[in-house]
C-alpha cells in the first residue's frame, strides 16, 4: 500500500516554497500563503475566540482545509485553542499588527 505523503507546517531551516535555506521570512510568506492562512487571521484580527463551525462559515472553507490550517498554525504558536474555540496566540497577534503596513501599502498601491 502506498503512503501518502502529508505536508508538515513549514519550519525555519527547512526547505519551503521560494526558498531552499529556509529563512524564516520565507518560511512565514510559504505558511501565509497557503489556502485560507490569512483568512483565518483575518476572522481571529479582533482577538475573540471563534469555534470551529463559525471560523468554517466566517472562512467560507470546508472542514478538511480548515482542520489543515489550524494544525498548521497551532504547530508554528500562531493558533492556540481554548474552552470556547481558537484564537490567536501573542505570537499570532505581533503577526497580525506587523501585517498593518503592508495592508497600508496594499491600500496606496490599489489607488496608484
């Protein structure tokens, strides 16, 4: 029987997309860029916990690629689960709030 190869969440060192030495900018641009990553900060932005079933339906995403993701991003500190759903972790909030400015910029570039 053959095995299935799964893709582990992207490591620092590692090799990822773009990039064979696996430098951690290019490892966080390998994990945001992955299916639905950035939606599921984007949902989780304000900081309240979001259950399973509503970050499904908020992310527009079905079961098995959000169950991807947020392997994914508890395995890098980003995600974190609590009584009440999941959430970002202090890790994950720095990450959202340095995403600011690229979302400025994104917003200037639209209007260019």
């Amino acid at each position: 029987m053959p095995t299935t190869h799964r893709k582990s969440s992207p490591r620092i060192g590692s090799p990822v997309r773009g990039s064979k030495t696996g430098r951690p900018i290019m490892v966080a641009l390998d994990l945001l860029g992955r299916r639905a990553a950035l939606r599921i900060f984007w949902e989780l932005r304000h900081g309240e916990q979001m259950t399973f079933r509503a970050l499904q339906e908020a992310c527009e995403t079905n079961p098995s690629l959000l169950n991807t993701r947020i392997k994914e991003l508890r395995e890098v500190g980003l995600l974190e689960h609590e009584e009440g759903g999941y959430r970002l972790t202090a890790e994950g909030r720095r990450l959202m709030a340095s995403l600011g400015p690229l979302c400025d910029w994104a917003e200037g570039w639209r209007g260019a």
